[in-house]
C-alpha cells in the first residue's frame, strides 16, 4: 500500500495510542498491509481504540503516554538548569576580581542575595544528582547491554569536556608566556585588553556554550531512546525497584524552585549592586571589559527562560505524576 | 482477569500470548508465527489492538525497539495466566474426549 495510505491509517487512531505505538505499527504496516481487508481491519483497529478511550478503560497505552509526559518534563527541568548553570557562571564570570566583592563585604544587603543565589545553585544541583542519578545509572546500564547505538552519543558531554579542558590548557600556555601570538598579550590589563586576547576569550565561551548545548541534546536523545521507565538497583543489600520518572519528578520541582528563587534573588542583587555602584553597573566591568548592564540584563534573561521553562516542564508532568 | 474479557480480540490474545510462549516477538514475527501453528491470518488492527489490550493487563512487555520494531515477551503474570487457561482447556478437551466415547 502507498505511504500516503499508510500515513491516512495511522491518523485514524486516537493521539496517545500513536504516541505509544505508531513507529512500530507505521514498520509492521510497510510489511504486511497488502489487501482491502487489511486495511479493513485496521480501521477497526482505529475504531477499537477510541472505544477504549471513550470507555475509559485503563490501557497501558494511557500509562505509557502519561510515562511519556514525565519524561518530557525531566529532559526540560535538566536542559533549563543547565542554561541556568551557563548563566550563573557567567555571572560568577563578572564578579571575579570586581568592586562587587569589597562592596558585598561592607553590604550585608547584596551579600544576603548573593548568598541566596549561592545557596540556591548548591539544592538545585543536589536535587538535579538526586534526580537524575538513577536515570544516569539505568541509560548507561542500557547503552552498555542493550542500546549500544547511545554509547556514541554519551561520549558526547566527555568529548566535550575534554575540548574545554584543552582550550584552558592552551589559554593557560599562552598566560605563561610559553605559546606567544601576536596581538595576544599574556596579562591583561584594564587599560590593555586587545582584540586577540578578546577572541581568545570569546573562543574559549563558544566552545564552553556549544559543548553545553552537544551535551545537553546528547543526553536528550539518549533519554529519548531509552524505553526503560523501572530499574532495580542494589542498595544496603537490598533491591530497590524504581520508577525512575516518578522518582525524579519531586527533586525536579525542587530544582524548578530553585531556579526561581535565584532567579529572584539575581534581580534583586543586581538592583541593590546598581543603586550602590552606578558607576560599575553603567562602566565597562562585564567579562572582556565589556558593558556590565548588557551582561546583567542577558544573565537574567537567559535566568527568565529557563526559570519559565522549568515552570512549564513541572505543569505540563503534573497530571501525569498524580495519575501515573 | 478472563480471556473473555478481552472481547473481540479474545482469540488473537491467546494466540499471541501462544506464540510469545515461545520466545519473544515482534509484531510481523508474531503473524507469521500464529499463521504457521494456528492457521489464522491476524490483521494488522486486531494483531495491536490484542497487544495493546494484553500490555495494559500487564500479561506481555514491551521490550527496546530493535530499528522500528519491537519485540514483546510474555509476563511472568502473563505465563501463569497462559498456564491456567490451557490447563481449563485441557479439562474441557478431556470432557469432550470421554463424553465422545461414551
């Protein structure tokens, strides 16, 4: 039968069955979908599965759906704090060596908040490893025994750490004075940052930001192809089996928190850092002495994304979490 | 759970959780398997939606996707539920049997 047939039949069944089963099904129909009465029975089979949808009979294909949905919703909690993490260390990036420092030692103010943003990273990385760990356990178990085609795709977030680590390696040679290029000067100083010693920095936050991005899609599709939504893992002497989308949804929540609350807790530093040193926040103190309310106001931005995105991966795995 | 339960997919239930019995499956595996023992062509919509039905009862498992297919495997649930079906078959094949020679 033509695939335009096909694509029609496959369309006749109810969303969540699709959802389920229409990559298998689409394979099964290319092989055996040969005469009028199969395609008959196909219909019915479409038929058949809005009555049980209408019945309100509690098929899998439902559970499998709703186990789908909190999936969605661990992958979009991991990628926005991961986004959060590329903007908290550029934020971390601008402080360094800044007049903030002295400021937040004489301000109890900005250091309450800067110490809020802090406390904040540390509960939502913990709940992120919390989280995550047993998913990180069963998608290397499965990509060792079973779903060898992710083992590529796992090299991806170590390739990419190993890039970052030669790029520091060879910004650290060039630092030393062991490697000199021209128009790159070892030390840089606030009168004296050329524009090679700038490209070298850009360079460094491109490879930074793309390895973050390869890795995060990487662990993406990985968790993607993952069929497994229970493992069993050995603790204490004791098996322990674990729905392990379940089990990552609450710290979830708590990283989404998190997020929100450094989120806040940003905007309010960078309103008390701007009312006490204007002269910082309007100069030229962002990273590679470019404008720092340009930088602030992108950090907070990117913060304002992921927060809401973290947001809506927790709303959109609810119904699924209570009904699951 | 009773095999009539499952409606008009009464008897392509079986049969799966029959041709599962024999080692894991996809769903082209599993047709051409029940049409080689039991001599009956299953559609590819009754074939999913059995298979569906038996996911849901937890008597079969979906297995990682090998390309585009996936295979299925009998439950332990599923194997006991097998068991005790043919089990009453064989009493009532039995009851047949005298009753016939009677």
């Amino acid at each position: 039968m033509p695939l335009a047939v096909r694509a029609w039949l496959m369309r006749l069944y109810p969303r969540p069955w699709r959802d389920r089963y229409a990559v298998e099904f689409e394979a099964l129909l290319e092989q055996c979908l040969h005469s009028p009465l199969d395609v008959v029975d196909v219909m019915l089979g479409a038929l058949d599965a809005h009555l049980q949808l209408l019945n309100g009979e509690n098929v899998n294909w439902r559970l499998m759906n709703m186990l789908n949905k909190l999936r969605t919703t661990i992958l979009i909690v991991f990628a926005a704090f991961i986004g959060f993490v590329v903007a908290g260390m550029a934020l971390n990036g601008i402080l360094d060596d800044s007049q903030m420092i002295p400021l937040m030692k004489t301000n109890p103010a900005p250091n309450i908040a800067m110490s809020i943003i802090q406390a904040g990273a540390i509960v939502a990385l913990l709940a992120v490893v919390v989280g995550g760990l047993p998913l990180a356990i069963t998608v290397i178990r499965r990509a060792v025994s079973v779903e060898r085609r992710n083992l590529g795709l796992l090299l991806v977030p170590v390739i990419s750490l190993f890039v970052l680590m030669l790029y520091f390696g060879f910004i650290f040679l060039v630092a030393s004075g062991r490697i000199q290029i021209d128009g790159v000067v070892p030390v840089v100083q606030p009168g004296n940052f050329p524009a090679g010693n700038r490209l070298m920095l850009a360079g460094l936050m491109l490879v930074f930001i793309l390895g973050a991005i390869a890795s995060t899609l990487a662990v993406w599709k990985v968790i993607s192809r993952t069929n497994v939504e229970r493992e069993t893992f050995q603790a204490w002497n004791r098996a322990l089996d674990i729905n392990i989308y379940k089990f990552a949804y609450i710290p979830a929540v708590v990283a989404a928190c998190s997020m929100w609350v450094m989120l806040v807790a940003t905007v309010i530093w960078s309103w008390l850092v701007f009312t006490t040193l204007p002269q910082v926040f309007v100069g030229d103190f962002g990273l590679w002495m470019t404008s720092t309310q340009v930088w602030i106001s992108s950090i907070i931005t990117v913060m304002v994304i992921c927060s809401l995105a973290a947001l809506f991966g927790i709303i959109h795995g609810r119904s699924a979490m209570i009904q699951a | 759970m009773e095999p009539s339960e499952f409606g008009r997919f009464s008897d392509p239930a079986l049969l799966i959780l029959a041709s599962l019995a024999g080692g894991e499956k996809h769903g082209y595996a599993m047709m051409e398997d029940i049409e080689a023992t039991a001599g009956v062509h299953l559609g590819p919509g009754t074939l999913y939606g059995a298979i569906s039905r038996l996911e849901g009862e937890g008597l079969i498992e979906a297995l990682p996707a090998v390309e585009r297919r996936r295979p299925y495997r009998l439950t332990p649930h599923g194997a006991a539920f097998l068991r005790q079906y043919l089990a009453s078959l064989q009493k009532f094949v039995s009851l047949g049997y005298k009753r016939l020679e009677v």
